[in-house]
C-alpha cells in the first residue's frame, strides 16, 4: 500500500501500542491520533464521520477492551468495542490494521500456534476479540490482523508494572507457573507495525502472530522482573488453581511467528532483552521524577526561609 502520502487514523492511542506508536510517529502529517473521547469507537455513525471528514485511508486500530476479567461481567460492552468497534472501523476505514490477541486459542496446543489453527476461546474477552477478528476479515478491504500477547510498556496496566509495584512492597510473592506465553514489549509491536506498513499489499486479508522471542510461563516472568530490576522480592510458583481469577486463559498460547518474519523480513529480539530495556526506561522515569520532587522541594525550602 501507498503510505507515505496517506492518512493514517490511530484509534486507543493513548492505550500502551498507541502511546509507543506516537512516540515513534510523532507529529509526522496525516497522522490522526484518538482517544475514547475524541472518537468512541463504538459509535458508528462517529465513525463514519471521523473517518469521512479526514479523508482517512487506512486505520490501526489499538483502542479495545483489555479488562480480561472484568469483561466477564461486561459481555456486552466487551463486544461493543472489541468487536463491533472493530467492525465499524474495517468497514468505513477500508484499509486497516487490526490487534487481536492468542486468548482466542484454548490453551490446549504443545507446539506454537499458526495463525490459521483452530480458534476456541475460553473467555468473554478472548470470544470478543476473535469476533473482531471476523468481522474485519469480512468488512475490510485490506485487513491485517497482528494477534499478539502479554504486551506491557513503560507505561499503562501491565504485569510488569504491577510486579515492580509489589515487588517494593514485599519481600515474597506467588505466581503462576503453568501458563506459558511469550511477552510482548509494545514499543517492538509498535516498530514492526511501522516497518511492515509500506509492504502492506493493496487488497489482502491476513493473519499474523507478533510477540517477542523466547517462551516463559508468568512465574519466569516474575523472576526475570525482580532480577532486571535488581529488586529482592522473592517470587514463588504456583498453580492456576491457587491463584483463581474471573476468566479462565489458555494454559499455553505460545504463538508461531514465521509469517510475520517472513513476509516482512523481520528482526524480533527475545524478550528479556525487550523487558531490560522497558525497566531501564521506568527506572530512569523514576529518577527523573525524584529529582524534579527534590529540586521542587529545596525550591520551596528557600522560599519559605526568605
Ligand atoms: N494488554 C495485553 O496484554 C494484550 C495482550 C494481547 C493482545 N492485546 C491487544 O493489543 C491491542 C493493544 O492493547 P493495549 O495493551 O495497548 O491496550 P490498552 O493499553 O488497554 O489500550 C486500549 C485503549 O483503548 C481505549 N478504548 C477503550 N474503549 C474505547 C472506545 N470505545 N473507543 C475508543 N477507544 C477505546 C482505551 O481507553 P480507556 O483507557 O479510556 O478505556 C485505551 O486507551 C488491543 O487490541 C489488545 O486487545 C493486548
């Protein structure tokens, strides 16, 4: 596809792969970026119109409902964004890039998934998604869809963030090790959606499968955080039963790559290299943050002496 002159809408974009697309686009021309207030995805007739009046040629779409347990208690909202959202945006953008998830497998795989296995989600969220995922192939002229997994970033909910927080909190902590998957640093999602965007062919409809290399279960994970962050938090595993959530995920959701690297002839670093870089980045937020609190502070000292 022609890229370079188009207009590229980026739904969610304050979401974790849209903020690390900004980061990378920045102010570039013809680039629109939206939030849930400035366009609900969810409402069609919002769609249409944003989608007319700026002459948009191709959409990626990073806004969804992520919420993988409370959506068990919200189907329909779940489906209004992950689904019908997704659907109104194939249909009036065309031309888009659509993020789905490896919650639309069950789990029951011993070998990475192809994109063209066997769908059986085990959730509300992971049903939403692959919905989604069919509604674009069928609306969309040119559809790419990047099922990706366990995304985190410098930024936003994730687990590493999450782990970080607990970790200076406590000095033991469980988690599960028999659900294996590979972490996905959204800053790598958002480079290969960059480099693979001038390669896309006019007209195709395809399935891809984006993580970082390497296969850990959230336990390694856990360890790998404490490790990189040089934090003493002892981490202990457990099993899936011990630690019992609202929705259930697949037990092994590893997915298979070749495609995406092949077709575009991409490079994807293996995760613990991705996840010390995301940690160099918060701990330096961090610091810079402290420091500014402090400059603040004698500031305030000096005032309140004068
Ligand atoms: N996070 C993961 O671990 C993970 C794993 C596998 C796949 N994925 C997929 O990867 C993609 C990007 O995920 P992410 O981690 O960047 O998600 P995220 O951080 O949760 O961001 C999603 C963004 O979508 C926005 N949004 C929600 N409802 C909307 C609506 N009706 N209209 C417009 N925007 C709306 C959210 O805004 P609010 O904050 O206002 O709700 C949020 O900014 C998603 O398709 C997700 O399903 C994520």
């Amino acid at each position: 596809m022609e890229t370079a002159k188009a207009n590229v809408l980026i739904t969610g974009s304050k979401g974790q792969l849209g903020t690390e697309l900004r980061k990378r686009l920045g102010g570039k021309e013809g680039i629109f970026y939206t939030d849930r207030e400035e366009l609900d995805i969810t409402d069609e007739q919002a769609v249409k119109s944003y989608i007319t009046n700026n002459q948009i040629d191709l959409v990626i779409n990073c806004a969804a409902y992520t919420a993988v347990d409370r959506a068990e208690d919200e189907p329909a909202l779940a489906d209004a964004i992950n689904h019908l959202g997704a659907k109104y945006l194939a249909k009036y953008g065309r031309n888009i890039i659509h993020i789905s998830t490896d919650y639309v497998f069950d789990g029951t795989n011993h070998l990475p998934y192809k994109s063209e296995d066997r769908t059986n989600p085990v959730s509300v969220y992971g049903s939403t998604k692959l919905a989604g995922e069919q509604a674009v192939l069928a609306e969309a002229q040119t559809g790419l869809i990047i099922r990706t997994a366990w995304v985190y970033a410098a930024e936003g909910r994730n687990f590493v963030r999450t782990m970080l927080r607990l970790g200076k909190e406590r000095e033991k902590l469980t988690v599960v090790a028999d659900q294996v998957g590979s972490p996905t640093h959204a800053g790598d999602l958002a480079q290969a959606i960059i480099e693979l965007l001038p390669q896309i062919k006019s007209g195709t409809k395809v399935l891809y499968h984006y993580t970082n290399e390497g296969v850990c279960s959230w336990y390694d994970f856990a360890t790998a955080i404490m490790e990189e962050s040089g934090l003493g938090c002892q981490i202990e595993p457990i099993e899936t039963w011990q630690y019992p959530t609202k929705a259930r995920r697949p037990a092994y959701s590893v997915l298979n790559k070749t495609g995406i690297k092949q077709d575009f002839n991409l490079t994807i670093r293996h995760w613990r290299e991705a996840l010390r870089d995301c940690i160099r980045e918060i701990q330096a937020k961090a610091e810079e943050k402290k420091q500014m609190e402090e400059k603040e502070q004698e500031k305030q000292t000096k005032e309140a002496g004068q």
